[in-house]
C-alpha cells in the first residue's frame, strides 16, 4: 500500500530490499498506471587476493606465498605472480599507480571471476586495485597494494683499519682491516697488498653464516717483508656477488696507501730556512705519487668493472700530464 506522509498529493511506500530486476504498475481506484521496470546490479568488489613471489635464482631462496597482500618487499629482479578474485566474473582488472604506466590483469579461462598477473618487479610503486564492470562502475572499496623493491646494489667495502695518513716504520706490523656490506649476498670477498708494487698478495676471506657485514683483516709484518723507508703499501679490499642479469660481479674497493717512513722522522728537528729543504721536497713528491696512483686506479676500476666503455682520450691526457 502506498502512504501519505503530507499533505502534498504524493503517495509512497519502501521495499526493503530489491534482490532482483522487477516490474510495477500503481492503482489509483480505477486507473492504471504503465508498467515500470527496476533493474539491479551488483556493484564490483575484491574479494580475495593471492601473490607468489619467485626469488631470482641467484638468491637460491624458495617462493613465498602472501595472502591477501598490502604490502610486498623484494629484491629487483622477483617475479611476481598475482591472483586477485572477484565478487562477479567477467571484470577488467588492473594495477594503477601515479606516474607508472598501467598493469593489466587477464581473466582466468577456467575461472571469469579471477585475474591474474605475472611480471618482473624492476621499481617500487604504490598501486591501488581497479576492477570495473562493462557499465564502467569500479570497486567502491579502493583497494592498494604498496610493492617496495630493493635495488641490486654492488657490494660496499668500508676501511676500518688503518687510519687515513698513517705511517708506519720499517719493521713493524701493520694492520689492515675492511667490512663488506652487500645486500644479496657474497660469493666470495677478500684483501689485496703490495709493497714493491708489482707482487700482489691476496688474502681470502672467511664468511660466517648470519653474518651481516663481513669484517676482513690481516697483519703485515714489515720487517720480515723486507720493506724500507719511503716505501709505499697498497692495498684494497674486493667482494663478488651477483648482479641483476645473474652474472658474476667483482667490485674492486678504494685503493690505499701507506707510507714506511725512516725510523727517526718523529723526532728530528731541523732549522727554518728560507727556502724548502730536501726532506720537504721529497715528501710532497711521494704525495703527488699517492694521488697519481689513486687517479691511475679509480680509471682502470671504473673502465674495467662499473663500465664496459674505454677511458676518454680526455681522462688518460689529464693523467699523463700529472706524471
């Protein structure tokens, strides 16, 4: 029946709830109004949400299972496989972020209200979960998923031991110390010197499982390596792990250098003269030596480790002219 609530010639009623399409005509005595028409729809909603995430093979870490997922964090290079059921078949599903470009979803054939997605995770986005029906009506929830990818980053090697400018005499023992900080993991890492400056000698490093920044050190005995005053030590640390294509990557570390002084430079004095004496001019020539190697050794590792392209003709005259 239909109400008068005022005083207005409007007549109404309330159905509770409408489940389905249906068809109405009013009564007025005698008269007949036409037939109406309601229809109903069910509007898009999420119901369910799956991710696989697949490790790259690098890693040698078994897939991970997320139900329901808001937030994924993974290392560049992870495939991701997502699942996202919904309320009714036969949606278009997609991923939308600012600034990104658009992923799209298919429908499962052996399931319409399923969309999935497989794709190589590269850069982190924030995403939120778009699903709409052929009358262009989305989700009313909005739904996001917040994907945080770790780059792939070559391995640091940070100097603990020795201090920078330090000098060291003829016959004592010097310690070198370095930490390797890698966020994948180390195939393998370790420490290099040389005192004459054409024998190099490597000392491996020993991993220990759970460790988080592996530390390297050793101790070089001077007198027994027969080394003199003004002699220079070079060393630097070095580290292997995989790069993002899968390869093999050996990431060189600064190199650095210590000088063997003579046994009585602390305590002797000399009187001021006017001009510079030969003790001065002698250690603003290994000075000079040291920043020449330094430059010599950051072009060769840039060119031969972060580059596949050779020196510029610019780079290699600016080194030659300060020999």
């Amino acid at each position: 029946l239909l109400t008068r609530p005022f005083n207005d010639p409007v007549y109404q009623t309330r159905l509770s709830a409408v489940t389905e399409a249906l068809s109405y005509r009013v009564f007025i005595d005698d008269v007949t109004s036409p037939t109406y028409s309601v229809t109903t729809y069910v509007k898009p909603a999420l119901e369910k949400s799956l991710a696989v995430i697949h490790f790259p093979e690098y890693l040698d870490k078994e897939s991970e299972t997320i139900k329901d997922p808001t937030v994924i964090r993974v290392i560049e290079g992870t495939r991701l496989d997502l699942t996202l059921t919904a309320n009714i078949p036969d949606l278009s599903a997609k991923l939308v972020a600012r600034k990104k470009e658009d992923l799209e979803l298919k429908i499962n054939p052996d399931d319409p209200t399923q969309h999935q997605l497989s794709t190589i995770l590269r850069e982190s986005a924030r995403y939120e979960i778009v699903l709409t029906d052929s009358a262009d009506r989305r989700n009313g929830l909005k739904n996001g998923l917040n994907i945080k990818v770790s780059p792939n980053k070559v391995p640091v090697i940070k100097v603990l031991l020795p201090r920078k400018n330090d000098k060291v005499t003829p016959i004592q023992e010097v310690q070198i110390e370095a930490e390797i900080i890698d966020n994948t993991g180390l195939l393998d890492f370790g420490l290099r010197y040389t005192i004459d400056g054409e024998n190099w000698i490597d000392v491996d490093g020993v991993y220990t499982p759970g460790e988080k920044g592996p530390k390297l050190s050793h101790v070089i005995d001077l007198e027994a390596a027969e080394a003199k005053p003004n002699d220079l030590i070079m060393w630097n640390g070095w580290a292997e792990d995989y790069a993002p294509n899968g390869e093999k990557r050996r990431v060189s570390g600064d190199i650095h250098i210590i000088q063997v002084r003579t046994f009585d430079q602390e305590f002797y004095q000399q009187a001021p003269q006017s001009g510079e004496g030969i003790g001065s001019q002698a250690q603003k020539l290994i000075e000079l030596q040291k920043r020449v190697l330094d430059a010599t050794w950051n072009l060769l590792r840039e060119h031969n480790e972060l580059s596949t392209e050779p020196p510029t003709t610019e780079d290699l005259e600016t080194l030659q002219k300060s020999q």
